[in-house]
C-alpha cells in the first residue's frame, strides 16, 4: 500500500516449530475437561462415571455452566447421600463449545477415553443431533437430553426430560387465545425448533378457532425487524407468538414496544423466556409477556421443594448463572434423579437394564414438582405453569392440572 | 401512507447506524490503508463501557459520552503496542486484527457472563407524526450520525490535520521529507478511528442490547460497504455505508427476510463487479 521501511513479520522455522508444537500439546491434553471425583470410594469397584457435556463457553455459555453447576449439585447430593448401588459418582464434565465439530470430538473422550456410564446433556437440538451418534450408536452409552424442545426425537437409548410442543401449546394457547385475542403472528428465526413447534402451534390455535395472520422466519443474526412489526402493527395482530432468538429478540421486543403493539393491547409470548431473558430488555418493553415452562422462580411460593432447590443452588453458585428452565437446567435434574431411580431399580449398569428402568421412572419432587417418564415413549410428563412478565418479574396465571402427556413417539 | 412514511423512518434510521458503524472502519481504511477487523470489538468495547458507567450508577448519557474517550485511549495503546508492526503487511493486517477482535470479543463474554443485558436509552418513547411513531432514540442517532459524519469530513478536507493525515496517505515518503511524523500521524488517526467505533457503540446498544457478538453483524457489513464505496476516500465508505444500511433495512419490506438478507450481499457484489473501483472512486478525499 505504501513504501514503509518496518519489516514484515518474520518467523523461523524453530520459531514455528515451537510453537506448533505448544499449541498441538495444548490441544492433545484436551482445554476443556473437568473430572469432579466424589470424596469417599469404594474400593472393590470404583465410581459410577456421569458425562456432562454441555456448552461451558461460546455463545449459550450462561445455559451450559447451569447445566454443569446443577450437575455438581446434584452429583453432591447423591453421593453425600452414599452414591447409588453403594458406588459414588464420579462426574466427567465435558465442553461442547457451542460448537458441534468441537462437542463431537470431546463427547468421544467422554465415550472412549473416560468410559462413562452415561451422558446427559446438548442444549440446541443441532448440538443433541451432532452428538446423538457418538453417545448412542457408536458408543452404545445412554443418553439424555434435558432441554425443551421441537419433539419427534425417537432413537433408542435417548431419553428427553425437557418440555416439548404438546406441553408448551396445549394449555398455554387457549389461554393466549382467552387473554389476547384470536389473531396470531408466529415471527420466527429460521432454524429446526421453531419451524417444528410452530407447526404445532398453528394446530393447535386453528382447532381452537384462532387464525395465524403470517408465519415468518429471519436469519439467526438479524437485529432490525421494522416491516415485522409494521406487519404486525397493520394488520391488527393480537398475539405475538414469538421465536426469534437472542440475539434479535432484544431489538424486536424494543420496536415492537415502540410501535405501541403492547399499548394497543397486544399479547406478546415467547415459551423459551426464563429469568435469564428478563435483562434482554426493559421491564416496561416486555411487560405482559406471557410464557408456559416447567417450572420459574415464582412457582418457589408455592412449592416448598422448589424453593429449597433454588436456594441450596444460590448458595453454593452465587453469581449470574442462573438456576431456571429455559436453559435445559431443570431437565438436567430432572434427567439426573429419574436415572438415579433407574440405576436404583435396576441394580446394575449394563445400558439394557438401566434403560428398562428408566423407560417407567418416577421421582416424587423436582423443580416445578414432579416427574414421570412415559412408559415407550421416553420422554417425561410434567408439570406446566404460565407466568407473565410484570415489571421485571413472572408472577405464575395458570398451572396445569397435573402432569401434562408429552405427546411424542 | 402512513405504512410508506414509517417505512422510511425505519429505513433511514438503520441506515444511519450502519453509517455510524462503518465511518471509523472507512476511516481506517482510507486513511491508513489497513482494514481493521477488531472494529465491530471496537463498537461491543464502546458499548461495554457505556453499560460499565451505567451499572456504576451514572447516568447513560456520562456513558456514551466516556465511551469515544476511552476506546480513543484504547485505540492508541493499541496502535503502539501491536497494529503499527502490520502497516507493511496488510494480510497480515487482516490476521492481527481478526485475532485481536477474537480476544476483545471473548473477554467481554466472560465479564458478561454471555448474557444479553439491556441499557435503556436517555430519552425514552416516540412522537407521533401523523399517526406514525418515530422513536426519539432512533431520530437522535439519525440526527448525531450527521453530525459527526460532517465533523468528520470537515476535519479531513478543511484543517491542517486532514491535510497531513491525507499527505502521510497518499506519499508517506514525502510527508516524512516534508517534516511530517506519519508515525504520530498514523496513531492519532487509528485512535479517531477507534473513538469513532465508540461512540457507535454507544449510540446503538440501547437498540440492540448489550451481549459478546455485537460486533461481528456490524463487521461483515462494514466490510461490505468499505468495498462497495471503495478505499481511498471518505465519501466511498460512507456512501456504501448507506447504501447497504438502506438495502439491509427495505428489502424485508419487500422480499421474505431470509431472501433478502442474501440479495443484499448478491446487490453489492453486482455493483463491486460493475464498478471494481468503488461507487466513489477518486484520487482525493
């Protein structure tokens, strides 16, 4: 570009061998993997070995280290209480980065290198697709996934305990419908979960007799969404059935809310918001939204084995990360205590055995309440609740009337 | 009418934020000959140290006015310490940059925590002009956009420091001869540059919120409009600037979003192809 008398960089050969060689060490010894070994063992047959891969870095971060504080709570828990089948746990807690060409690759050393007993964990339905194989069919380990979801996953060995369509629309429309109004906008980010679930949501609004007024999808990192919210505005939309994610869910909210869409009456809801996704926007941007999950922070009121669970996690991770459930983290208890009662059952190991016990488990409290897998089905009945935003906070408006069916397989 | 009326709010004010975003990047470019791929860091940092003086208890605006100032200082540690040793390899450049910007990018998910944090806006709520709402927040950064785009080409054309930064440009050899310090020349053009992606970011993170991948939409599209506008001036940027704001903004109105977000790159590789000099392709600033 111009003359300049500096050199450009230069490297020697040793230079570069040096460091080739310190990266490649870097990357043999695997940056990334966390072993928790329990505080007593049992000598004759060593420790029960739980995987943990979920995402601790990258862009869903914040849902991956609850994922991975939950697990070390529970683990804790279990082992204080004298482990299962009198063998402690030993928890293999491994990075999938947010990333699946990286999660495939660590998942494999929690398969071939640490032998694991099972895994739990994938947040993004890509991430559950990606390692699925790895787990289940190459490395003949079971699975569970914990996180809400678009359903229709049926492979053998893998069991959901996250809420699917059928538990997040059943209720939770007619009452969108019977509090906002029969005119529905389904704005969407274009990818699987909410190409899947809005299928089912439409059903389920044209049954009811509600209309879908459009059914749009964006790419991922869209941030300006004007000529959604004009259509939205313009063609007198009464509910806002929304998937767009982080990061355009934000912007959307804050245009949607300038537009006057929440002034006019309009019903905005999302079911993946959490308490983590309250500080995406002002209070006053997403008030009276409205979201159906298995479990928030106001059910604590009325659930005294969620309060304690909320609080014996604050005390031992206090911070930002955050105990709730749109980040997969109460299906990861979930999905813990359901295979301890399945181990328990079984009274061994062996994939086969556990999974027949798994396939009816129960446990009688949880986040939320309790919990039952579907026998067949593996995929878990739970308690629903709807919570509607109000200045910064849910306060809870409809629960269900016992374990809601996940309707899949 | 009123639909067409918003229409072009929306349009001119998304434009003018991709022209704020863009104008320390041109700047950069033009000036200095190297791209700099940590400017969308560049914007997250500014929008970060908005949030910090926020949450400290100040009010927003102490925030967006510290931001220039601080990524300014930043920008020129910076070129001291690491950019100055590229300015004779602009692939190099590109690498440096790119790293430095991953390793920005990645702190601030980590003192974030990877959320997604709102910062409200100074002023908050819309007018309604003939049944149409227009931000305030949006009109203020439509209105701050031209301001500072003019006090930017003012600086560069009209004052002995433009004329300087434009001689180190264009004969570095010369300016040198002629007693001029293009290394001096060089920094102070990278800090404007930085304190330029700053106060963008400040500007725009009540829009968009604030979370660890702010950057890296504005990145690409400041890319894009650095090449569509061409290198060498000021205009040619901010022209691109513009152009590609406006296209990302309207074709959603028109054609399904997941379209029109590729048309809008198929649109400025056609007129890249037409034009390979740029839309503003002259020898002056």
């Amino acid at each position: 570009v111009r003359q300049d008398n500096r050199q450009p960089l230069a490297m020697t050969r040793r230079q570069f061998l040096a460091s080739a060689a310190w990266m490649s060490g870097a990357v043999a010894t695997g940056v990334g993997s966390w072993i928790v070994p329990a505080r007593w063992a049992n000598a004759a047959e060593g420790p029960i070995k739980v995987g943990i891969a979920t995402d601790l870095t990258g862009a869903i971060g914040f849902a991956g280290n609850a994922n991975a504080n939950i697990a070390k709570m529970v683990v804790k828990d279990i082992n204080d209480a004298g482990g299962v089948l009198g063998r402690p746990l030993e928890l293999h807690i491994e990075d999938t980065a947010s990333n699946e060409s990286v999660a495939v690759a660590n998942v494999r050393k929690l398969i071939q290198r640490d032998k694991v007993d099972v895994v739990l964990g994938g947040i993004t339905s890509s991430m559950r697709n990606a390692i699925k194989d790895v787990i289940v069919t190459r490395g003949k380990t079971l699975y569970i996934y914990p996180q809400l979801y678009e359903g229709k996953e049926c492979t053998p060995y893998l069991f959901c305990t996250g809420p699917t369509p059928a538990q997040q629309c059943d209720e939770f429309i007619p009452w969108l419908m019977k509090n906002g109004g029969r005119r529905f906008a389904l704005p969407s980010a274009n990818y699987v979960w909410p190409h899947v679930l809005n299928a089912y949501a439409r059903q389920v609004i044209e049954k009811n007799g509600g209309e879908v007024i459009f059914e749009e999808y964006y790419p991922l990192d869209q941030i300006e969404y004007s000529a959604t919210v004009n259509k939205i505005m313009t063609n007198n939309v009464d509910v806002v059935f929304n998937t767009v994610i982080p990061p355009g869910v934000g912007p959307f909210f804050k245009q949607l809310y300038e537009a006057g869409f929440g002034k006019r009456g309009g019903r905005l809801s999302c079911v993946y918001y959490d308490e983590n996704t309250l500080n995406i926007n002002a209070p006053y941007e997403m008030e009276g939204l409205a979201s159906c999950l298995d479990y928030f922070r106001a059910v604590d009121a009325s659930d005294p084995f969620s309060a304690k669970l909320q609080s014996e996690y604050e005390k031992e991770f206090p911070g930002s990360v955050l105990f709730c459930a749109g980040s997969a983290a109460t299906g990861m208890y979930r999905g813990l205590k359901l295979w301890e009662a399945a181990v328990k059952e079984a009274g061994k190991l062996d994939r086969d055995s556990v999974a027949a016990a798994l396939d009816h488990a129960k446990i009688a409290e949880g986040p939320g309440g309790p919990a039952e897998m579907v026998p067949g089905k593996r995929h878990c009945k739970m308690q629903m609740y709807t919570a509607v935003a109000k200045s910064g906070k849910y306060e809870i408006v409809a629960r269900s009337n016992g374990l809601v069916d996940p309707k899949e397989c | 009418m009123e639909s067409a009326l918003n229409a072009i709010f929306e349009v001119l004010s998304f434009g003018a934020i991709i022209v704020l975003v863009v104008l320390g990047l041109g700047i950069i470019a033009s000036m200095m000959g190297i791209f700099n791929f940590a400017h969308g860091e560049f914007v997250l940092l500014g929008a970060f140290t908005t949030y910090l003086v926020y949450k400290s208890g100040l009010p927003v605006w102490v925030g967006m006015l510290a931001a220039p100032v601080v990524l300014g200082a930043i920008g020129l540690a910076l070129e001291r310490t690491v950019i100055r040793r590229f300015y004779a390899a602009p692939i190099v450049a590109m690498l440096g940059t790119y790293a430095l910007g991953l390793v920005i990018r990645e702190t601030v998910r980590g003192l974030i925590g990877g959320l997604y944090l709102s910062i409200p806006e100074p002023v908050v709520g819309s007018y309604v002009v003939g049944g149409v709402q227009l931000s305030k927040w949006r009109l203020m950064i439509i209105l701050i956009t031209a301001l500072v785009m003019t006090a930017s080409y003012l600086l560069l054309t009209r004052t002995a420091f433009g004329l300087r930064v434009r001689a180190a440009l264009e004969n570095p050899a010369l300016a040198r001869a002629s007693g001029i310090s293009t290394d001096t020349i060089y920094a102070a053009t990278f800090a404007f540059g930085a304190a330029l992606a700053g106060l963008a970011g400040a500007l725009v993170v009540p829009i968009f919120s604030l979370f660890a991948d702010l950057g890296i939409r504005f990145l690409i599209q400041g890319f894009l409009a650095v090449m569509l506008g061409g290198i060498g001036t000021f205009e040619g940027p901010v022209a691109g600037a513009g152009v590609i704001g406006i296209l990302s903004a309207a074709l959603p109105w028109a054609v399904t979003p997941v379209l029109a977000d590729v048309l809008v790159f198929v649109i400025a590789i056609v007129i890249v192809k037409l034009r390979p000099g740029g839309l503003i392709n002259a020898r002056r600033v």
